[in-house]
C-alpha cells in the first residue's frame, strides 16, 4: 500500500495521537484515591483504583477490536482470583472487557459527530464469591475527533444586491459555513474563507466570510448581474484540510447616474379633428439608461411601465379654427444624486409640433336641447317652435331635416325640410302623453351620410276636455230598516285634465230625480257628496235595486259635466246595520217550501232527463244496420288522384262503377256515419250521354239524399278526380266477370297496346306464356 505525503501525515499524527492516549490510560489505572471502603469481615482504609477518562479515535477502520484501556485493581495479584465486569453505554454492544485482565476494546466503528462520549461503570467481584472486592465505579469513555467532516454553507446559495457606482470595500453579504467535527479539539473546525470565482469585482474575509466590492465605478448599464463562487476550508486553510463551496449572485441595483435624453430635437404629428377629448396624440420617450424611480421624467403624464411621456386632448379639436399647435416636452429626472451632478443637467428639451387635419363633420345644432310647448287644443298644421342647424365645416353645405320615426311612432309632429320648422301633424292629447321627445336630424345636402342629432322635448299644454266621473265602482248598500237622514254612501269624482288651480267639482242630483221620496244629495264643498235616505224603510220584495243619476260639474273654463248613475242596492241587516243579504230571489218561492222540497224537485226533473236521453239513444239504435258488411263498403267520397292505377293489384284504385251507375237502387235513408250495404246488381248498360252529364246526375242526386236525410251528416265533404269518360275501346276490363261467364273471347290484342297493359295480356292472353288458361 503506498502513501502520498497527505496520507503519510494523517497516520503519523493518528499514531502519536494513539500512543500517547494508551500512556495516559495506563498512568490513569496506577493512580489512587483513597476512600473508605468497607467489606465483611475486612478493613479498608483507601480506595485502591479510580480513573478518569479513556480516549477512543473515531472512524477507526481496522479488522481488530481497537484497545480503549485497562481496568486494574491493586487486590488482583495476577493469580485469576479476580474478575472484572462492565456495565452501561454501550457494554457488551460496543465496548467488551477481558474479565481476567480488565482490558477494554471497542468493537465497532465510532463516530464523534452521532455521540461524543459514553458513561460505562466497572466492578471487580472475587471469582470464587462473586462478591466485589472494589466499589463499583463509574468512568467515560471520550470519543477523539479527526477531520472527518468538510464545511457547509447551509443558507446557500446567496443572493445579494449593491448599489452600482458603489466605493472600495462597501459589504455586499456575509456567507457562513459549518464544521460538524470538535471545534476545541485541534483545527478540524476551524474555517477560513476564500473567493474562488467573482475576482476581480469582489473579495471575501478570509475570517468573518463578509464579501466586499473590490473594484470601483462598477456600472449597472455595462454589467448588472456577478456570480461569485466562495470555498470554506477548515484546517485554517493548511494542507490536508476539506473544503466546502457555496455560490453568491450578486446584482447592482440602479442609480441615477444617467440624465435624460430625447433622441430627436424635434417631433411632428398629424391629428384628425374628430378625434374625442382624452384621447392619445402621441407617445414621446427620452433615452435614459437608469430604471425605475431613477428614469422618472416627463411633467405630462407618464406611462409607468414604459417611461413614455404623453401627450393626450384636454378640449376638442377644430380644424377651422386652429390648424396646428406647437409643444415644447421637458424630460427631467424627479430623482437626482448630487454625487453624479457633475455629468450634466439631468433634463432635456424637444419639441411637438401637432397637425390638425380637416375632417367632414356632421352637421351641429344650435342648442343640445330645444324644448317647446303646444296646446293639446291645437289644430293640425299648428307651428310648435323651429331647430337649426350648419355645417361646421368651411364648405358650409346646405342642411336639410327630418323627424327620426323611431322617436315618434305615431307620427304626431312634421318639420320642414328646409326651414326645421316643426308642426303638428295629428290632434294631440295630454291625457295620452303629456310630453313628446323626439329625435331631430339634419343631413348634409352634398353628404347625407353626415348626419347630426337634435333632441326636442315639446310639453304638451292642458285644456279642460275631459268631464269629471266616479272615483271609483261604488257599491252602494242600504238596510231595509234605514232611518230618514241616514248616510248610506260618500262619493267623489275624478278629472283627466290637469287644470293650474286644481279640481273644483260640483254634485247635484239630476232634474228627473231631484224630487224622488227615496234617497237624496249633499255636496259637501270639498269634492265630495254624501247620498242620504228620505224615506223610513226599504223592502226587498217591492224593489231590491236603486239606480240614482248624480250630475258633476268641473270648474274648468268652459266647465264640463257628466251624469254618472250610482246603484244602491237594499240588504237585509244586522243590528249593527252590517248587510247580512242582499239577494232578492229569495223571496219570490212560495212561503212554506224547504230546502228538502227544492231538492226533491230538482231529483225529478234530473232523473226525467235521464230517461228521455235513454229513450232517444235506444231508438237511434234501431236505425242503425246490425251487420257491416267490409266487402261492400263503397265510399262516396270523390278523391281527384293522377295517377293511371296499378292493374288489379293496386288495391287502393276507386272503383269507378259507382259514378257510371245511376240506377243503383239506393236506400234514401241509408246514414252516412256507418258503413252503408249496397246490393251489386249485373253490370247494366250505359246511355251514351256526355260525361258532364253523369257528374251532374250523381253529384245532384247525393245532395238531394243528404237533404232528405235526417240522420246523414251534412253532405260538405265532396271532391272530385279526373274521368277519361265511357267511350274506352277496350270497354271493360275487370276480371270479375270474366272468370264467372266462362267467355271464349281472345284478348291476344292486349299485347298491342304497350307495357301498360302488358299485365293484362299476361292475365287473359292464349299465348305459351300466359298464367291462367
């Protein structure tokens, strides 16, 4: 095995350091102590063993227990009279004991860092006894550090910010590293600092670890960001000693060092005049390389993300009446350091120049808002009140007006193209709507895209034309026993019109029943009447129900009137005078009838109905045929179809017999709700009449059944298809008859006639490939 000079020196130094423990044990077992000790039989005057400490090397990696010490007494004459015993940390797991000679080894690998010491307690006991001949005693066993552990930075990696432009030695940050082995045992944890990356911008205490700038005038704008690399190794540093790293950024953080300056003397920007108030002329930025609150310039408004100043409208633009505007833009720093006054004003000049551009503008009206008053009583054709409005621009174009509909639906109001005079065009009324807002708007006559708005609010004026009437649906009640005098209802009236001094109304019964004997009127002056009794009494029998005409005036000018009739009504009441009934019928049974008696009546007639309802059912019946008969079902209904029919599989074709026979002997009272039986007679013989004629007879002749008929529904349901008519050369041509008259006529003739009718000639044919024989 070959040793470099760094390993040659670690066993050296672990060699003596081993020797020189072994002596001190040994030195440590001859010494004594004297302490009483008392046994049986026996008389001590002194302790004969006491030790202190033993002293064990960590990490020791040989093959053989390593010697810790030897435990000896003064009583043992070497004769194996005398055995030793260990006892706590670590006995007999770590630390064993030779109990003839009290020699003490250790077993395992020991390691400072996971425990420093260990307390184990000995005993010397007679062999043959088992009695102990010394005092049990208690001792420590030391773990001996090495250099087995390398320093850590355990806060790193560091981040670290400095003020660029900053002088020699200004502290940036203090890094610190660890050392786990004994910091009071030999230089295993004693640490110095070095700086292995970050020359020569930065340095480092080789004691404290505080790191330092090292250079002057470091600029931010040149270089913002270092990444220094620091080792601590312990051993003060010497050879041999472990090492350990830990990396530190390191940013400058801005200064204002830099001034402000705009990169041209001069800027210019053309703006239309429509453009609205707030919004962005232009965006001007002034170079300074510093950043935040160190770049903050402009006294405009600043973008505070970009640094731009802008410039933005504070009041509209008219091209007619300034084309351009010059602006002198300032950029200066808000945050100055007098330490860099001397490279220069800390500010800059330049100038804006903005250019108005002519735009087309909508026509503009006199005033925002116009505001008129009518009449409602005013005629059609009435002047309400004029708008005007010019063309801004210096072409002055003619302007011509219209009403927006969407703001007057009803068409009330016209205005003059020309002029802007506005009119009534309907009669208005007030009650409807009190106030019109309408949209007014003026063109230009050479662009009528360029519209501009006017608004109109026209109030409409009152006038006396409504007539005054009931507040409200009076339900008037008074008690047969009502007493002369007696208040039955309070009544006031309601007026639409809306007149400056108030409604005023008057009440008074009309001339027709100013002098009846049942009910009178007092107006009570403030827009209301009380309805009196004149009479003792009321009855129900004699005349249950009232009706009193009331007349009411208005105080308009001219006044108006109306006659409103008020009903009262005569009630049963309590003796409170609270209605209990007001329903005259009552009293119109005979005396004496009970309820019993009313119900028993109304059982019969029920039970009458019943029977009569029965009695019509059942002979309805009778009417009606028992047997339906699917394959004589005929339907009347006339369905128009195109179509030329399948041949006889078509089973949905109409059978055309029915309208060629008109000698069918019908029933006139067959119902045309059931299915009707129809006798088929032999095919008779058809006159050779016009095919109109034929529709006619049977159309008319349906009509004249469902006239007569008093059980058919209404005969409403006709329709009608097309008919080629009775003059076919092929005459008929169902199979029905031919089959049953057993006819020896030669139908070959049919394969002439073309595809269509080449099932037929299939059918009856004599041909080799004719189905049927």
């Amino acid at each position: 095995m070959k040793f470099g000079k760094v390993e040659f020196c670690h066993f050296l130094q672990i060699l003596a350091l081993f020797l020189c423990l072994s002596g001190m044990n040994q030195a440590e077992l001859s010494r004594s102590k004297s302490k009483p000790y008392f046994q049986s039989g026996r008389t001590r005057t002194k302790r004969s063993w006491v030790w202190n400490q033993f002293f064990v090397l960590e990490e020791y990696m040989g093959t053989d227990p390593l010697y810790v010490g030897k435990l000896h007494s003064d009583v043992d004459k070497g004769d194996g009279s005398i055995k030793y015993i260990l006892s706590g940390e670590g006995a007999s797991s770590i630390f064993i004991i030779d109990e003839n000679t009290g020699d003490i080894h250790a077993t395992k690998r020991l390691d400072r860092e996971e425990q420093a010491y260990y307390t184990l307690r000995a005993q010397a006991l007679d062999r043959l006894t088992n009695k102990p001949v010394e005092p049990e005693s208690e001792f420590v066993i030391k773990i001996q550090d090495i250099n087995d552990n390398e320093p850590k930075f355990l806060d790193g990696p560091y981040t670290a910010g400095v003020p660029e432009m900053s002088p020699v030695g200004t502290s940036v940050v203090q890094v610190t590293a660890t050392d786990a082995d004994d910091p009071t045992y030999g230089n295993s944890a004693r640490v110095v600092y070095s700086i292995l990356q970050g020359q020569p911008y930065f340095s480092v205490e080789p004691k404290t670890g505080v790191i330092k700038t090292a250079l002057p005038n470091m600029d931010r704008e040149a270089k913002d960001q270092y990444l220094l690399v620091i080792q601590a190794k312990d051993m003060v540093g010497q050879n041999g000693g472990l090492s350990g790293t830990t990396s530190v950024t390191v940013t400058l953080t801005d200064v204002n060092d830099n001034p402000p300056r705009f990169p041209r003397r001069s800027y210019q920007y053309n703006v239309p005049e429509s453009l609205p108030v707030a919004s962005v002329v232009a965006r001007i930025k002034a170079a300074d390389a510093d950043v935040g609150p160190n770049a903050e310039m402009f006294k405009i408004s600043v973008d505070k993300d970009t640094q731009e100043g802008i410039i933005t409208i504070q009041k509209e633009l008219d091209f007619e009446a300034k084309t351009s505007y010059t602006l002198r833009i300032e950029a200066a720093n808000m945050h100055v350091d007098p330490r860099f006054l001397s490279l220069g004003p800390f500010s800059d000049m330049t100038t804006v120049k903005i250019i108005v551009e002519d735009v087309d503008e909508p026509p503009v009206f006199t005033s925002r808002l116009y505001s008129m008053v009518v009449s409602e009583a005013a005629k059609v054709g009435t002047i309400i009140g004029t708008v005007a409005a010019h063309d801004p621009d210096a072409s002055n174009s003619p302007v011509r007006y219209s009403i927006d509909r969407n703001t007057d639906l009803e068409r009330y109001f016209n205005i003059d193209a020309n002029s802007g005079v506005i009119t009534t065009a309907k009669s208005l009324d007030r009650e409807t709507n009190a106030v019109h807002n309408i949209t007014v708007l003026a063109m230009e006559s050479q662009n009528p895209a360029q519209i501009g708005r006017g608004y109109v609010a026209i109030t409409i004026l009152d006038i006396n034309d409504n007539a005054p009437e009931f507040a409200m649906e009076y339900e008037t009640t008074v008690c047969e026993n009502a007493q002369p005098g007696q208040v039955i209802q309070k009544i006031s009236a309601i007026d639409k019109d809306d007149p400056p001094n108030g409604h005023q109304f008057y009440f008074s019964l009309t001339a027709e029943a100013a002098n009846n004997h049942n009910f009178t009127l007092q107006d009570n002056k403030d827009n209301t009447a009380t309805v009196l009794t004149r009479r003792n009494g009321f009855r129900r029998q004699e005349q249950s129900v009232f009706y009193l005409p009331i007349f009411i005036v208005d105080s308009g000018s001219p006044s108006l009137s109306s006659t409103n009739t008020l009903t009262i009504r005569v009630c049963d009441c309590d003796a409170d005078g609270i209605a209990q009934t007001c329903n005259a019928e009552a009293y119109i049974l005979p005396a004496g009838l009970s309820t019993g008696a009313l119900i028993a009546i109304l059982a019969c007639v029920l039970t009458l109905l019943v029977l009569v309802l029965l009695i019509v059912t059942m002979r309805r019946r009778k009417k009606e045929p028992l047997i339906f008969d699917e394959e004589r079902d005929i339907r009347e209904n006339i369905v128009r179809y195109d179509d030329e029919g399948g041949g006889e599989e078509d089973t949905e074709a109409f059978d055309m017999a029915a309208l060629r026979n008109l000698n069918i002997i019908r029933d006139t009272k067959t119902r045309r709700d059931v299915t009707p039986e129809i006798q088929f007679l032999s095919r008779p013989t058809f006159k050779s009449i016009p095919d109109n004629v034929i529709f006619r007879e049977f159309i008319w002749e349906r009509l004249k059944e469902a006239d007569v008929d008093p059980c058919a529904p209404p005969y409403d349901s006709l329709q009608t298809y097309a008919f080629e008519g009775n003059g076919s050369v092929a005459e008929l041509l169902s199979s029905l008859d031919s089959i049953s008259s057993n006819s020896d006529q030669n139908y070959d003739y049919l394969s002439d006639w073309g595809p269509r009718f080449k099932r037929l000639a299939d059918m009856y044919g004599t041909g080799p490939d004719c189905l049927y024989s």
